[in-house]
C-alpha cells in the first residue's frame, strides 16, 4: 500500500453513512401530523415493508442458486477465484440494503414533509429533500465502503508468485460484487416496476374512469397500492438501479486500470486501480457539501426552487472537477489526460440530461406537438409519441459516440487503446462521482409525490395539495438530469465492462492452465501462466477473433440486439397482466361493498397491496431468470466471440430502446398535463381523453420496460464477466 | 469463359421477359367491364402516372447528383473505377423500370379482375394472379439481365496484368450497379409509403369517421387517391425494393466468390462467381413452370385457394433445390457443402414466414389476444400490439443466428472464412431465387383489393365483392410467406455486402496506390498491387481493427442503431404530416361542395391525389438524403472501422426494428378484423373502436416505416462500398 489518498474512499463512505444517519435523526424528530395522516403513513409503509419481504424472499433463492453455481465455477471446474460467490453475495446483500433504508426512510418521510407543508413550503423542500439525500448518500456509502473493504481484504490474499497483491486477479474478483449488485437491482427495478404500474393502472381504470373519484381518494381500494408503488418502485428500485451502476463504473474501470499498467511497475497499476474510488470518495464529500446548499424560502416560483436545487448540483460539480483534478495529478503524473476523460463524462452527461428535458417537458416543442396531436384522437397522439420518442434518441447517441470518441482519445487510447478504454471507464466514473446529490434530487420527487397523496386522503385544506404538487412538479424536472446521468453512465459502463471482460477471459484462461497445463486459442497454445501474463492485450484481441467478419460475433449482436426487444416485450405483457387482476380485485370490491362510495364502508386496501405484491413476484421471474441463462448459453454455444457480439448488440440496442422508451413516456405524460393546463379544451376535452391513452400507454414504457433495460444490459455484462472462464474452456462452436 | 452454363442466367432473363409479355397480352385482352368500371381504373391509373412521373423528376435529380460525385470518386480522386457511375445509373434505370411496368399492370388488371369475378372466382384468380407474375418476372428479368449484361461486358475490359478477366475487381464494380437499385427502391418504397398511408388515413379520418361513409365509397374525394396509393407504394415500392434484394444477393455473393478463389485457379473463381446468377436463372425458370400451377375451380373455399397457392410455390421449390444440387456439383465440385447453405436459406426463408403467420394471423393466439385486450380499452390495446411486436422477434432472430451459422459452416467457413461468408451469400440467393413466384402470390394482394375497390365505387352486385374480398384476404396470407423471404434474405444479404465491404476497401487501396504509390493501414505498409493482392482477407481485418474493442466500431455500432430509430421516426412523422394535409383538403371539400354527400356534386378527386403525390415528394427527400449522407460521413470521420461498426449495428437494430413494426402492425390490423367477423362485440361496439385506434397505429409501422428499414440496410451498405476508396483514403481519426 503505498498511497494512502486511498483511505480517503472509506473514510468519505463513513462520513456519508454518518451524515445520513444524522439527517435520518432530523427527519425521524418531525410530527408526522394529524392521526387520519399518521394511519395512512403507517398503511403505505406496512404495504412497502410486506412487499420488499416477499421480493427478498424470492431474490434469496435466485442468489442460493446462483451461489450454489459459482462455487461450481469456482472448486469444481476450477474456473474462477473461490473470493467469487462471497464477493457476489456481498454486492447483492448491500444492494438491498441500501434500497430497504432508502424505501423505509422515503415512507417516514412523506406524512412528514405533508405535515411541514402545513406551515411552510421551505419546510417541506427541506424534510423532502434531506429524506432523498439520506437514500442518496446510503447508496453511494454502501457501494463505496464494500468496494474498499474487499480491495483491503483481497489485497492482503491475493498475491502474484512474486508475494506482492495480483492487482489484475483482485479487480476481476470484485467485479462479481457488480454481479450481485446487478442481479438484485434488476429485480427490484423489475418487480417494482410491474408492482407500481399494476397498482397505477388499476387504480386510474377502475377508479378515475369507471367510478369518477379523482386520484388519491381514500375510496378507491387501490390507492394505498398505488402510493406503496411509488416506494417501491421509484425509491426502492431507483435506488438498488443507481447503486448497481456506481459499483459497475468503478469496479470495471479499476480492472482496466490494473490492466493498463499491468506491464508498468506496481505501483501504478495500484494508482491506476483506486484512481476510480479516490475520485468516488471526493464526489461523496462534493455531495454533502451540495445537499446543505439547497435551501429555499416561502412563496417560491417553481423556477426559484429549481434554482436552489441546480445551485446545489453546480457546487458538486465544481468541487468533483477540481478534486479530480488533484487527484489525477497526484496518482497518475503524466497522464493528465485522464482528467480530460473526466470532464467529458460530467459533460456528456449534462448533453444527455438537457435534451432528455427538451423532449419530454411540456415548455418544449415536441411535448406540445404531441399534445396537439391529441386533437385528432388517441391514434395520432400514439404515432406521433412513439416518432417523437425514436427522434429523440440522436441527441444521447451523438453525445455518447463523441463522449466515448473523446474520453478514449484523450486519455491516450490511440496510442495505447487499453489506455483509451480506461478513460472511457473513468469518465463514467466522473459522472457518477456526485451521485449522492444527483440522487437526492431524484428520489425527492416520489416523497413529494406520496406527500401530495397523504394530503389527498386525510382531507387537508388545498393549500397543503398545492405546496406539495409544487415540490412534485420540480421533481419532475430535476429527474429529466439524472435519467441523462443514469442513461450516460450506463453506455458507459457497459463499455468498460465489455474491455474488462477480456481481462477476464485472461484470468478465466490463468485457472484452466493451472488445471489443464496447456490451452488453445485459435492459432495459439498457451502452456504456462507467465507466459499467458505476457501476452498483450492487442495481442489477445487478435487471437480471440472478436472482429465484425466473425460470424459469432455477428450472430451474437443479433440476439443482444433481440434481447433488448423480447425483455422490453416480456416486462410490458406483465406489467398488462398484473394491472388486470387488479382491476378485477377493485371491481370486484365496488361490487361486493357497495357501501365504500358512501363512506359507510372501509375498502380492502391490503388485498389490493397484496394482489400487486403478488403479481410482481409472480412476472418478474421470467424476464430475470432469461437476463442471467441467456449469457452463459450464448457463451457455451458461440463462445468468447459470441458473448462479445451479444454484448455489443444488447449495448447499442437496449441503449437507444432505453432512451425511446423513457422519453416517449415522459412526453405522453406531460402533454397530458399540458392540456390539464388548460390548452386544446383542457381537462374533460377530446383532446384530453386521447392523451390520456398515450399517458397511459407510456407508463410500463417508461417506468418499467425502459429503465430496466439499462441494468440489463449491464448484468448481462456481469454474467458474462462471471463465467469468462466457463466461456473460454466449454463452448460448443 | 470456360463454363457455358452461365448463359443459362441471361437466356433465363429473357424467357421470364418474355412470358411476362405473354401474360401481359393476355391479360390486355379481356374486357375492363362497364364505363363506370373503366372511368374509374382510368382514374386511378391516371394518378398512378401522373406520382410515379413526379417521383421519378425528384429521383432523376438525386442520381444526377449521385453520378457527378461518383464520377469525382472515379475521376479526380480516383479511389473508383470509372466503370461505377455507368453501373449505378442502369442499377436505378432497370429498377425503375420495373416498377412501373409491374405498377401500370396492376392498374390494367384491377378492373379486368374485377369484371373476370362477375363470371367466375377462378378467372378472376387468373388474372390478378397472372398479372401479379408479371411484376415478378420482370422484377427478375431485368435484373438478371442486366447483371448478366454488365458481367459480359466487364470482363472483357477489366483485365489483370496478366492478360486475364480480373474478378475480383468486376464484381466489386458490379456492386455500384446495386447502390443504383437501393437507390431508387428507398425513393420508391419510402415515397409510396407516405403517399399510400396518407390518402388511406386521410379517407378514413374524414370519410369513414367523420362523414359515416363506407371504404372505397364514390362521394369519398380521398377514395381515388387511396386506390392509387395501392398501386405506388404496395406494387411499385415493393417492385422495387424487392428488385434490390435480388440483385444485391446476387452482386454480393458474386464478390464473395472472387474473393474467396482468388488465390486458386482462375476457373474455379469464376465458376464461384457465376453460381448465384446459374441459380438464379433456375430460379426464373422454376417460377414460371410454378405460375403456370397455380388455378382454383369455383366456389373454392380460402383452404383450396391457399392450396393452390402454396402449390405453385412448392413445385418452384422443388425444382431449384434439385437444380442447385446440380449446378454446385458442375460448377463447385468439391464444395457440395455450398449446396447445404442453400438449404439453409430456404429453410431460414420457410421458419421466418409462418412465424409473421403466427403473430400476425387473427387464426392464432397473439392477434387475439390483442383482439380481447380491445375490451377495456385504446391503451390496453396499444400496449400489447407492442408487447407482442417486440417479443415477435425472437423467433426470426434465432431462425437468422442459425441460418448464418449454419450456412456459414456447411460452406466451410469454420476452415475458411471466406467461403463461409460466401455460405451466407448463397444463402440469400437460394432464398430469393423463386422470387418470380413469391412476388407474384404478393404484387396479387394489392390487385384483389384495386377491383374490389373498384367494384364498390362502380356499384356492382354484392357477389362480385364477395369474390373479390376472398381474392383479398387470401393474399393477405400469402403476403406473410412473401415477407418472411424479404425479411430473411435482407439480413442474409446485408450480412454478405458487409464482407463484400472488406474486398472493395481492398480494391479501393488499389486505386489510391495507383496514385500515391504507398499506402499505410495501422502497422502495414504497402507499395504496389502486387503485395496488396497477396494480403490475406484474414490478414486484411486484422489490420483493418474492426474488433469490438476499437472504440471507432463501437461508435459505429451506437450510429447504426440510431440511425434505424431516427429513419423510422422521421417517416413516421411524415406519414402524419402528409396525412394531416389530406384530411385537410377532404373536409374542404366536404365544406365547400356540399352536394357531394347527395350525388349531386362530383368531387375533385384529383386534388386529393395532387395532396399525396406533394406530401410524399416532399416528406421523401430528408429521410433519404440521411442514408446516403450518412454513410459517407461516417466514413470520413472514423473511417473503415466507423463504417463496418455503422453497417453492423444498422442490421442489427434495423432488422428487428422491422420485424418488430411489420408484425405489430399486421397483428393490430387483423385484431381489428377479427372483431370485425363478430367477436367482442363485433362492428361498432366499444372494442371495435378501440381496435380501429390499433389499426391506424400500425398503418404508418408495417407499411411506411417497416418496409423500409430494409432498404435502408442495405443502401448504407451499399453506398459504404461504393466510398470505401474515400473512407479508407481520406478519413479524419
């Protein structure tokens, strides 16, 4: 250990867990306000705790199974480290965690910020916001502390014939950590994602359309569900999503730092390695410096509060910059370049974020043309939706290609190209750098969303409804830029992941050798490890034969490409089938309780929760198991060249889809509430109607299908990375 | 010329012109029936010429363009042979050329079927059958013409220094001969496209909605302008488009052939590279002996009528399986695997279409699943339309992935990559060497429902309707079979130019040594043509660097998938605009000349078909323009790398961007119908309604947007190949 800027990853990691544990202590201080609010507070947390329990149940099984096949890979076939199913189990474990607190933390809030908008909007942006940062800052701690702690630990086991640390062997090891964070992610993102939609939609088509109460109303059965799905979807299952990218991104760009200067001496290769992680821990502080900037005062105009939130950003970034600027200078002397690496990630991202808000706000043009499409009914406002959301994939793929063209470029890539992806992993490392913050202000929007609905059902005055709905609006906005930051980082990620497979592909062989004693790669036999360790990486590229003449390779980017399709289809059928038991479970109650729209009877509200519970459980199976077979089939069929097609294919397909998904929702969504506004006839219009199928259809779009196509896309990465050596040693072809 | 069996392609061609000639008199014999019958296919024929005339203006325009900077290419840079931009120029001319003789056909023929079905269904069968064989004899009689032409003439002029016929370079300048027939078929299929789904959603929105007047009603102004688009988008642009496929399989396989025996005698190579014009000559003949099967007697019921479809396809495919094992053993011995390949592509071409048959017939349970998600509503509706669109491709993509892999090993290729990529080509050549009769079963659909149209406007008995509709619906299941080998053998023959890509950088280099005397690629040096004819092709990519980890490829893969998106976005949105001012114009009319609804006034047909023809014209040039720019711009920036990633990623994405757009729209459109025969409610109820919403949804995807991507692939690819010179000479990274 020579450095010891290392050390500052865990101590920020503390201090973040600490200051969360302190904002923790603000918000759980507040009165949560009247009995009626402090009842259905405690109904959403009850729903959220019961479903996150049979979620988990079912992720243990799916985690004892697939540990069950890592200890096979690894003391049967001999074909990975035995550090794999622990460091797996640890990635999943603390993914989940930091969701749980985060959800639970999102439900304590919400009666709470409801209650301080009683008295003041500042109060309320404050107990909103501080509830956010506490997911924000639990998430980033988490990943950061367990990514240092089993650097320190495997540092001290994993040793070279020489007796120093195998930095090469240590970072692959770590990357199954991100394959247990990606898993549980994909779960929760998948699961929440049909809970929430089921609970959405059947509540709107039971409840709004065929028995005309309005959103919120304590009558509708529904409605605990449907606000128990904003937890565990948009906090829960945000949060294990975000958490899995911040692992990805440093975990991948330190094995590519290890590989970089793999030939160099040992000293760099360990600067190269914890670079990502010191300018992780330097974003964690940038963070909580950011989150005591946001502040606001009474009567603010929603663009005052926008400011105050973008102020908190900024310092962040400003900080992260010039951290990161030190930190490069001090690690890496004579590749400052890689600081340009960095600076292109922040800017790519903030590219990706603004046009994302150019697409879907309702202060833009393509919003609005789609709302006045709306005019010549529902099937002009659907062809219209889906064209704009196909446009709008140019502006974050042209972004992308220059961020990656750039990052490679200016961290010396055409001269060295394992350099060159090292930068494009540590741009994505930048991007994330502030996630705390970023996050913050994302996982706001549903505590201010749920905020509204508690006031809704405890029937307080309508000044309260408005304070809320304007936090809610401004969450609206504020995730347009971290979508941009998550979709960004996410090509990113999957990027250096794709370069750090080849690495390895390498240790994969390196256990093979030591078992076999001989290994043949196309034209090349491999007898010994030195002289495996010696072979370049251009060198190994060549040999594995990953070009595009490749028919493997070609076979594969058609089924990545597919992947992203039939998962995207898969996760909107369920999303149709749970949303159908529920209506029937909501009509069945009107019909069996007629006194509910009187008041004279309580509706069912756990049998709703329940139904959504069991129908997340229920579909999410499916596409899950198909993102994890899928890679390891592909790769013991085609092989290494196969895996590499199907992961180049899911990247730029599921990327685009990703985007045309996400955007395409978000502007049917608010060219709705454009004409809610009172433009083309307002609400009860024809217009209005038509928009609100397109709303409707954009739903499992874009907070299903869409956002888990990126942790797709990155756990199909995982796998592949976890059973390299399965890959290399068994293909069929 | 050591083989004679290569005339049997030209003297192939010339029989199919021919029996199409014959036909056509036949045809041209009988009656057009009453005046009304003949006023009326006059009109439509009239607006037929008078938008092709004014697409052709435009498409004239562009090729001029084209040509002059080809001829910069050829003669001031001089990266092209000077051969190119005459090959591109009969490309276009043959393709258009084709299209409208099948197109002015189909417009002779409606009437004539529709008079033939007051007597019997079998005459009417007969001649919108004949007529449809026409267009498909055509189609491949010109293009086997002129292929064969070029090929006689080429190899008398392009000589090796030695003296002999220099393959390798005739058939990657034949190549140019293919940019023209893409050329002209995106024009074609993208013009016709909007123009048909404008005038058709422009006569429903006003006429079937808003007036309450039946399809094809006489009062409707629209109605004259959606029978025209019929005949320009479904029988021109498919004319056309399939015109491309078949001589891009052909030209491809051609190159591959050279490149793949160039190191072995000069006899075999051309042996190689006559065999996809041998089986495609087979194959013309194979389509006229299945013509002449194809007969039904009367009252027939849509079992026997499909029958005796499938018949005639069947005897055709018989034949060319027995007459390829043939001329692979006399022209390849040896190399009989090459025949397994063709096999494959078959076999490929068979699995494609009854899975579009599956997902898109109202017989099977995805298109009624829909049907019963019309219930509860437009939104419930789209969004299983999508679902089951995008999990619909999972099917064609596995068919694919083992039909390249199949085709590529029966070749050979796991010995020689080579003649595995020339596996695939073939492939694709098998799969469209029936063409003649396949496009015959398609370009029929579109004649069924002219006279069916026809006889509603010309008021004839109910009978006749009947009959004409069974015509109709049958084509409609015929049409799935014809998409499976258009879908399938566009992904084979990208697949085949993207290797054909490698060869023409190569013949490209040769043109810049001529000029420079030395030309540097990554680590390799070259200074005459004589060590650049000795470079392997293996040798060749490795240092080209099209691996996956060159982030140029990666870039490329992103741009390509993109470009899929923005294509299909932009021509969705223009499909709106062309529509919006057709509905436009319809209500003016119906305004201004209120007589029309009570027979008292005429409507100007004609300036409805003046809207079309504008709105197609004008909304055709920016989606096209981006497929030839942006290939070239790729290349110029990132080069060859850039270019292959770009073409990879197009098919990749495009491919089953396509299949995903064709089979939701096909699904909504037969959903509709199924409700329409009586289920759910039937005509009128509220599922009725909401599954008209479906059906206008994939108007503009299955027969705008989808169709096109196609084109799109391999345009890119072949205009990629045309500039490889400049990409490889003058590129910026």
């Amino acid at each position: 250990m020579d450095n010891y800027l290392f050390f500052l990853a865990p101590a920020a990691a503390v201090i973040a867990l600490a200051f969360a544990y302190f904002f923790y202590r603000q918000v759980i201080r507040l009165e949560e306000g009247t009995p009626k609010m402090v009842e259905i507070a405690q109904a959403v947390r009850r729903g959220a705790k019961a479903y996150i329990k049979q979620q988990y149940k079912i992720v243990i099984i799916f985690f004892i199974v697939a540990c069950i096949f890592l200890m096979f890979l690894a003391f049967v076939l001999k074909v990975q480290s035995g550090w794999t199913p622990f460091a797996f189990l640890t990635g999943g474990f603390f993914s989940a965690l930091a969701g749980f607190i985060g959800m639970i933390t999102a439900t304590l809030a919400s009666a709470r910020t409801t209650h301080q908008a009683r008295t003041s909007l500042d109060q309320a942006l404050r107990v909103a916001f501080r509830s956010g940062a506490i997911m924000g800052l639990v998430v980033v701690g988490l990943a950061l502390l367990d990514i240092a702690i089993w650097f320190l630990v495997l540092q001290r086991f994993v040793l070279t014939p020489a007796g120093g640390p195998d930095y090469a062997k240590i970072t692959v090891t770590m990357l199954s950590f991100g394959m247990g964070a990606s898993l549980q992610a994909l779960f929760a993102r998948v699961g929440g994602g049909i809970y929430t939609k089921a609970a959405d939609v059947g509540a709107d088509l039971v409840g709004k359309v065929e028995a005309g109460i309005p959103e919120d109303d304590p009558r509708n059965p529904a409605t605990i569900a449907d606000n128990v799905g904003d937890n565990v979807g948009d906090v829960a299952g945000m949060g294990a999503d975000l958490y899995e990218s911040y692992a990805g991104s440093i975990l991948s760009t330190a094995a590519l730092g290890a590989s970089a200067f793999a030939m160099v001496a040992g000293e760099m290769a360990f600067n190269a390695v914890i670079l990502p992680m010191v300018i992780a821990g330097i974003g964690v502080l940038a963070s909580i410096i950011g989150v005591f900037t946001v502040r606001t005062k009474e009567g603010a105009t929603q663009k005052e509060l926008l400011k105050s939130l973008g102020f908190g950003i900024n310092v962040s970034s400003v900080i992260i910059i010039l951290g990161s600027l030190g930190a490069v200078y001090l690690l890496l002397p004579g590749h400052m370049g890689v600081f340009g690496s960095i600076v292109v990630g922040l800017m790519v991202g903030i590219v990706v974020g603004k046009s994302v808000e150019y697409f879907t706000s309702e202060s833009y043009r393509p919003t609005r043309g789609i709302a006045a499409k709306a005019e010549t009914g529902e099937a002009t406002v659907i062809i219209d939706g889906l064209s704009t959301g196909m446009i709008s994939t140019a502006i974050p793929v042209l972004s992308i290609v220059a961020g990656i063209i750039g990052a490679f470029a200016l961290a010396g890539g055409f001269n060295n190209a394992i350099m060159g992806l090292y930068g494009i992993g540590i741009a994505a490392v930048g991007m994330l750098s502030t996630l705390g913050m970023t996050l913050a202000t994302d996982a706001y929007g549903p505590i201010a969303d749920n905020a509204g609905g508690n006031a809704e059902m405890a029937g307080l005055e309508k000044k309260v409804r408005e304070r809320t709905d304007a936090l809610d609006s401004l969450g609206n906005t504020t995730a347009a830029t971290g979508k941009g930051f998550a979709i960004g980082s996410a090509a990113l990620t999957a990027l250096a992941l794709l370069a750090a497979y080849i690495e390895e592909v390498k240790a994969g062989i390196g256990h093979i050798l030591q078992k076999a004693g001989e290994f043949t790669l196309g034209n090349l036999t491999i007898t010994d490890a030195a002289s495996l360790k010696e072979i370049t990486i251009e060198k190994f590229m060549d040999v594995l034969n990953i070009s595009l003449m490749n028919p493997k390779v070609i076979a594969g980017i058609f089924l990545g490409s597919m992947m992203a399709f039939l998962f995207s289809g898969l996760t909107m059928k369920a999303v149709g089938r749970a949303a159908s038991d529920m209506v029937n479970e909501v009509r069945r109650q009107f019909r069996e309780k007629p006194g509910i729209m009187d008041g004279s009877e309580q509706p069912d509200y756990q049998q709703c929760v329940l139904i959504s519970t069991k129908g997340a459980q229920r579909e999410m199976m499916l596409p899950s198991i198909m993102a994890v077979v899928v890679p390891i089939a592909v790769g013991l069929v085609f092989g290494i060249p196969g895996v590499m097609g199907l992961l180049a294919g899911a990247l730029g397909s599921g990327f685009i889809l990703a985007i045309f998904m996400a955007n395409a929702g978000g502007a049917w969504d608010n060219a709705k509430k454009y004409i809610e506004q009172g433009n083309f006839g307002g609400k009860g219009s024809r217009a209005h109607k038509a928009s609100v199928v397109g709303d409707t259809v954009g739903d499992p779009l874009k907070d299903t299908s869409g956002p888990s196509l990126n942790i797709l896309i990155k756990l199909m990465s995982m796998v592949s990375i976890v059973v390299a050596g399965l890959s290399a040693g068994y293909s069929l072809l």
